[in-house]
C-alpha cells in the first residue's frame, strides 16, 4: 500500500513535470507511452491541465500607479532617517521639512532626469552674485529687493523685466524661500508651476520675465508653509533635485544650495575633524564671501538642537513649516507703499486671521497694503531653461555631489549600497 | 503541454538588469528607477495573488523594492537581479501570510467598491469574442472557486502554484527564488495542484 502511495505520488510528480515541460526527452517518452495506454492518467493530466490554465487565464495585475516613486521616496526617507538617526534623533524630527523636500529630490531625478531644482532659504532673490552652482548668495547687510514682498502688495505683473518693482518692495523677513527650477523643458515646468498654484489656490502671483541671460519665468508669492511644502513637492515629483539650505532673516546672510542636508547630516556625525573640515570647505566654496569658520558655524546651527545661537542665520525648519500657527517674534511682511497696489489678503488664510502690520495700517484692495501675516511664506520660484548638457550635470544625485568618502559614510550602516 | 509565460529580462533599451543594478550601486538614481520599472509589474501581480489582498500586496512590493535596492551592495549577482528581488519579495509575502489573517481572494469585486481591479481584466476576457452571458457568468465563477481554492492553500505552497502557473516561471527558477531543492518544488506543485483540483471537485468543477 505504502509502496503504491509513493508510486502513485512519483507518477503525479512526473506528469505535473511533463504537463510543465520539465522533463528530459526520456522521461516525456515514458510518460507519454503511458498517457497512451492508462485512460486514468489522462484524466488526471487533463484535470491538472485545466485548474493550471484557468489560473493562468487569471489577468495579470499591474502595479499601482505611482508604486516606483513610492518606492523611491520610501528608499529615501528611511536613509535620510536612518542617518539623523544615527546622528541626532531630536535634531532628526527638527529638520522633517528638509528631509521631505530632499526626498522628493530624488523623485524628480527619477521621473525626468532633467530637471534640477536648486532649493536655498534666502532673502536676496533673483539678482545677486551667482555660486558656480547658480545658488543666489547676498552679501551681509545687502537688502533683498523682495518680489514676494511685491506680490504681497498685490501686484501682480505679466510685465518682462520689471526690476523696478520688484526692488521698490522691502524685503521679506519672515521665512522667505528661493528655488530654482532648472529645466530642458521650459513650456513643461511652466505648466506645471501654474498647475500647482492653481491647485493650492495660491495669489496673486508676480510672474515676470528673468534678467540677464538667462531665458525663464519668475514667480512670487506668498502661501502658507503647508501649501508650499505641497508645490515644493509638486514640482520635485515632475523633475529635480531639491538642495537646500539656509535662511537669513535679517536682511543679512547668505545661503546656499550646492551642499545638502545629507551631506550635513553625514558631516554632524563624523568623528573626525578632516571630515567635518571637508564639507565646511565645499560650503565655504560655494557661499563666496563666506569663511570657513562661518560655513562651520551655520553646520553645526543645521545640526543642533537649539538654533537661537547664531545671529543671523536661520534655518526654515519644521517649526515653521510643519504648523500653520503664527510664529512668535516672525517678522512682518512690508509692502510697498509707493506702488499704490496693494491686496493684503493671504491665500488660503482666514480674513480674521490677517493683521495688520505693527506701525501700520490694513488696508483693502486697491489701498496701500501692509499687513502682518505671520505663518506665510513669502516664496519666489524661478523656473529657468538650461540646456540638455548642463542639466545634466546639475542632476546629480545626492550621493554624488560628495566625495567617496562622504557617500559611503551616508550610505549607511548596513552596507546598504550606495544608493 | 504547459505553456511557460515567459517575461523579459533585458526590456526595450536593451540595458540589461546586470548593467543598471552596476550602475545603481553608484547612485545612478536613474538606474534605480529603471530596475523599479522593469520589474514592479512582475513583482505586484506576483504578491498579490499569493497575499490575496490589493493593498496588502502594494504594501508588500513597496518593501521587497526598498529592501532590495538598498541590499544592492550586498548583492553578489550569482543569481539574476529579478531572481533576487521575487526572492525578497515571496519571502515577504509567505511570512506575512502566515501571521496574519486568512486570506479571502475576491475575483470580481474589489473593496472598494468600484469594478474591481482584478475584475478588470476579468471582466475584458469574459467580454471577450463568442464569450455570451452564460459563458462569462461560468467563467467567472470558475475564476471564484479556484482562486478560493488558492487562497486555502499553505502560503508556501501558494507561492509555488503562483510561480508557476501565474507566472509561468520554470522549475528551476522557481527553486532559486524560494530556496528550495528542485523536488521540493515539484512535490510542492504537485501536491498544491492536487489539492485545488481536488476543493474545485468538491465545488463540483
């Protein structure tokens, strides 16, 4: 009994191999001389046959859409947590924002591997010396002509070049933003910018016409931080990489793209002094006007848990982004009285939530606006055309803006790859 | 005699999955995306029938990618990229079976409501050409009762019957993936074919 039991289970193996193909030219003789002869095994072949084709028959289910970036975004986020983790876990959740805008970078790499978006918390916008990697820098004390500050007056304007307003306009103080959308496709990332203020419902919004050689549009607005994670996100899922860095509150300082917030977090967890003298170097580099001494300075603001220490420079943190509430001591938002335009409404904010600006009076539409909106974000996006050649190479990848060393030590602990 | 789905591994572009996981190893994002591309649709379809579940099985694949491409520098290429991430993936997906609840395939409806996702492709072969009413309402059933008769399945005897006759994997593939001597995986096939035919013949199949 036993014996015919293993036959019986040997011959059901053996015509499940047959039925699959899986048998040498020997075996499938034998077999098919008995099929020939054993009505019984033809019946089982043929049962076998039609439970594996109507499983077969069974449509194949594609993956969900937006399942790579999901991935990509997920490979990214637990490297950079992992990382701050290894680093500083308090100073990890501080600085959520960053990491969020640094992992949508790699998103747009992926989806386009064309675009290059150039994040820096700055005041000074679109004029101003350039970094060789095209970050904006302001020099200690220079006033930011503020085309947010233009928009937050209400203007808005389809005018090219229309430096005249923009410079007649104080300077924002209270969490200003600059980003860069570098990109082939000019027409595409316009599309795209005006889709997603439309979809937060952002305005008025300044468009107007870069300076200078370069060919491309400038945007300025003001929204809530929310809503600007949201856009920053947006457009980083169509095509960028998102660097970063510091905010200058005072209408002083400086800051820069070029070095990213993993680099710095690597940097917060290097034991050597080499290491760390590295990084501050390559910062230093591209902030001109910037000594070493202060570009270790604003690293160590990046990565330590108390950021009130150094005048000056302050980081766009979570603080400020992660909540809508108003932040004490956030400075107001001046519009430009000589223009005669003004709207001093926030998007997206309640009436009753905008005040007036200290010293000043609020005013309605077509009056002279100046109000104080604590909790917006005054936001300038340029979205630049760069030839094929360049983007290229600004579409480097996180890991690969640093040298070897400092990609490994980002790499992780677990010999994870450089990914 | 069974016919082997066969999917390619080198995809228009001709960049084998050898040369982007190389590249990707450096950083290439670019590269990552690729290999996230050419593979998810395999890998998905492959999960969710052995967890039975939509989003499950979404959850699932997300985490065998992560683990898998960031396990880049650890893995050595003896066996092919995608062998290594369904390896990853099954894993997943048989372990996570076995701890959870029982699995209740649907072949029609999915849970929200909505014609489901799987029904889709049901429902576009029903509708296929001298498929009347009658027939497609047999079909469907028919497609109700052996995905029941899956889903009773051990999850790692599921995972074979998956291999194979979803897709359409051969036998030694079907080894290195789920790390199994080559008779193990026919007995495994056999005996889980054996016992679907055997719940369908209950259902009077």
């Amino acid at each position: 009994m036993m014996a015919d039991k293993r036959r019986e289970k040997a011959w059901r193996e053996l015509l499940n191999s047959y039925y699959d193909g899986e048998l040498s030219a020997k075996q499938r003789r034998k077999v098919e001389k008995a099929l020939s002869s054993d009505e019984d095994m033809r019946a089982e072949l043929s049962g076998l046959e039609e439970a594996a084709s109507l499983l077969g028959s069974m449509e194949r289910e594609a993956a969900p859409a937006g399942l790579s970036e999901s991935v990509m975004f997920r490979l990214e986020r637990d490297l950079i947590l992992e990382g701050r983790e290894g680093l500083n876990e308090s100073a990890g959740r501080r600085h959520l924002f960053l990491r969020r805008l640094t992992a949508a970078a790699a998103v747009v790499l992926l989806t386009l591997g064309v675009g290059a978006f150039v994040y820096s918390v700055l005041v000074q916008p679109a004029v101003g010396p350039r970094t060789p990697e095209g970050a904006v820098v302001v020099d200690a004390g220079e006033k930011a002509p503020g085309s947010v500050a233009a928009k937050r007056a209400g203007v808005v304007s389809e005018a090219a070049d229309d430096e005249a307003l923009l410079a007649s306009v104080e300077p924002a103080v209270y969490g200003s933003v600059q980003l860069a959308v570098r990109t082939e496709g000019l027409g595409r990332a316009q599309l795209q910018m005006e889709g997603l203020l439309d979809e937060y419902d952002i305005g008025p919004v300044v468009r107007s016409a870069l300076a200078g050689s370069e060919e491309g549009v400038l945007y300025g607005f003001m929204c809530r931080p929310a809503a600007l994670e949201g856009i920053v996100e947006g457009l980083a899922r169509k095509g960028g990489h998102v660097d970063l860095l510091i905010e200058a509150p005072d209408g002083g300082v400086a800051a820069v793209s070029g070095v990213s917030v993993e680099e710095v977090l690597a940097w917060a967890g290097a034991d050597e002094g080499r290491d760390r003298a590295v990084l501050a170097q390559r910062l230093a580099r591209a902030a001109p006007g910037a000594s070493e001494a202060l570009a270790a300075e604003w690293l160590e603001e990046i990565a330590r848990e108390d950021k009130g220490g150094l005048p000056g420079v302050r980081l766009l943190g979570p603080r400020e982004f992660e909540s809508d509430e108003p932040v004490t001591g956030a400075g107001s938002v001046a519009a430009n009285q000589g223009s005669g335009v003004g709207v001093s409404e926030a998007p997206g904010a309640p009436k009753d939530e905008v005040k007036p600006a200290e010293g000043q009076a609020e005013v309605g539409e077509g009056g002279e606006a100046k109000v104080e909106e604590p909790g917006l974000v005054a936001v300038q996006i340029r979205v630049v055309r760069e030839a094929a050649e360049g983007a290229g190479k600004s579409v480097e990848g996180v890991l690969e803006t640093g040298e070897a060393d400092e990609a490994e030590a980002w790499a992780g602990e677990d010999g994870a790859g450089a990914y | 005699m069974g016919q082997s789905k066969r999917y390619g591994r080198v995809e228009e572009g001709g960049e084998s999955d050898r040369e982007l996981v190389s590249r990707a190893r450096v950083g290439d994002i670019e590269a990552l995306a690729r290999l996230i591309e050419r593979h998810q649709d395999r890998l998905f379809n492959a999960m969710y029938r052995v967890v039975g579940h939509y989003e499950d099985a979404e959850e699932l694949t997300q985490e065998a990618f992560v683990r898998a491409l960031r396990g880049l520098g650890r893995f050595r290429g003896s066996s092919g990229f995608y062998t290594w991430l369904f390896r990853i993936g099954m894993n997943l997906a048989i372990n996570f079976r076995r701890r959870s609840r029982p699995v209740h395939f649907s072949a029609l409806e999915a849970s929200s409501g909505s014609p489901g996702r799987q029904a889709a492709g049901l429902m576009d072969l029903l509708e296929s050409p001298g498929a009347g009413p009658a027939g497609e309402a047999a079909l469907r059933e028919q497609h109700r009762r052996v995905l029941s008769a899956l889903g009773e399945l051990e999850p790692a005897s599921r995972a074979v019957v998956v291999l194979r006759d979803i897709e359409g994997l051969g036998y030694g593939e079907i080894a290195s993936i789920l790390e199994l001597p080559l008779g193990t995986v026919k007995s495994r096939l056999s005996r889980a074919r054996g016992a679907i035919r055997e719940r369908l013949g209950e259902d009077g199949f």
